[in-house]
C-alpha cells in the first residue's frame, strides 16, 4: 500500500513552527500529492489559532502560494476542539464551511463551553485514575461528546481517538462509519493497538493515516501507520489517503 497524503500538520497559525510555504515544500520533497493544514481550534489552551476568523487568513495565504505548488493538493481545514457535552466544537459553522476540511478531536486542556463542562470533562478526565465507576462515567461522557460533535457538523476526520482523554473507540467508530468520517491512524503520537484497530476496521469504517506533524521534517512521517495497517490487515480501499 502507498500513502499519498497526509490530512493532519499544524502551521503557525497555531502551534505549528513552519510556514504553508515551507510545508507544502516539505510534502513535495516526501513525494506527497496532497495536504491539509490543519490548525487547532481557538480553545486549545496555549496552542489555538488566535480566533476562527485565522483559519480563513490561513486559506487566503494558501491559496496566494497554490499557483507555486501545481503537483501538490493544498487544503486548508482546522482541528476543532469539542468544547461541550453535546458536541459543541470551537471553530463555528460559517467558517468551516469556507474550509476544505474539518476535523474534530478531543483534548484534554481546553477552555470548555460552560461550567458544567469544565466540571465533568476537563476535571473530570483529570480524576481518572480514582475509581473504576468515575472512569467508566469519563469515558461514557467524553464518547457521548465526540459522537454527537461526528453527527451534529460535517466531519472529515476524527483525530487520534482514544489519545489522552478515553473514549469507547468502538462507538466512535461507528458513528464514523455511519457519517462517511474517517477514524485517524495519529503517526505523531503512537499509542495506537493493532488489535483495536481489527476490532474498529470491522466497524466498515474508512481510516487515514497522518502526520499530525508541527515541523517540516515531521511532515508526510507515515510508515508507522502503514505498518499497523498492514498487521491489522486493512485494504487501501479502507485508507482515505492509500492505494494498491
Ligand atoms: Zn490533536
Ligand atoms: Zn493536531
């Protein structure tokens, strides 16, 4: 199998170190056809884009440098935050539509949408290593979240599942299956099982294999992701970003 793109980097417009410019000349020197700028939502604590409205400077500046990069696929989207417990996410709807892309993700530090929220899923998260029944809670609340955020806009991707705040990925999976929304294989952060990912391809859900990449030399580092595809036995027809 061969991946041809990689839908997850970060630029300066969040925490990212790189210019567009000089990511879409790092792509094109990893033999990638296409790529997704793909910033944090203005909730990240100390990692967000400054407002929404930067994700549109951010496809402004994109599509000034397309004309220099006529082999390469630029699109530009934004990974929102899931800021509530019924899927509230923090880049609003008017702007993502003018986006390419949108994927949505769960992080543990973010400035929640209300109280109720900071309580039961910032802190909440944070305690759940106490007891087995306050961990089962987390992890039913943290799913409901990032399934009705899957259902509620229209979701491209749903980033590293499972990657420091627990959900039932099995449930995500399906809720992705349903929506046409790709389910992440996170190169950047390897935490992933093979053996979750049997269980999740068997949902009938499409995976993608990223980056999540925050530096030029990072960008297009897919192998990782190719390799626990090919032990979880997934077929390219199953990778938004593979092929034979
Ligand atoms: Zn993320
Ligand atoms: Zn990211």
């Amino acid at each position: 199998m061969q991946l041809f793109a990689d839908y997850h980097i970060h630029s300066r417009y969040s925490d990212g170190r790189a210019t567009i410019r000089q990511l879409a000349e790092a792509a094109l020197a990893k033999g990638l056809e296409a790529i997704t700028i793909c910033d944090h939502g203005p909730n990240n604590i100390g990692a967000g884009v400054k407002s929404p409205g930067s994700f549109l400077e951010a496809k402004q500046e994109a599509r000034k440098i397309a004309k220099d990069f006529p082999n390469l696929e630029l699109k530009v989207g934004a990974e929102a935050n899931v800021i509530g417990l019924n899927g509230e996410i923090d880049v609003p709807e008017e702007i993502y539509k003018k986006l390419d892309w949108l994927t949505v993700g769960l992080h543990p530090y973010i400035w929640p949408k209300d109280l109720r929220t900071g309580w039961s899923y910032v802190v909440g998260n944070q305690l759940h290593t106490i007891t087995e029944g306050q961990r089962r809670k987390c992890i039913e609340r943290n799913t409901k979240a990032l399934v009705e955020a899957i259902r509620r806009h229209k979701v491209d991707v749903v980033a590293h599942p499972g990657l420091g705040v627990p959900v039932d990925i099995e449930e995500v999976a399906k809720a992705c299956a349903e929506t046409n929304t790709a389910f992440e294989i996170n190169t950047g952060h390897r935490y992933q099982y093979v053996s979750d990912l049997v269980r999740v391809a068997k949902t009938g859900v499409k995976f993608v294999v990223n980056s999540d990449a925050h530096f030029t030399d990072t960008v297009g580092d897919l192998d990782y992701g190719l390799a626990l595809l090919q032990q979880a036995k997934i077929p390219p027809e199953q990778v938004i970003n593979g092929r034979h």
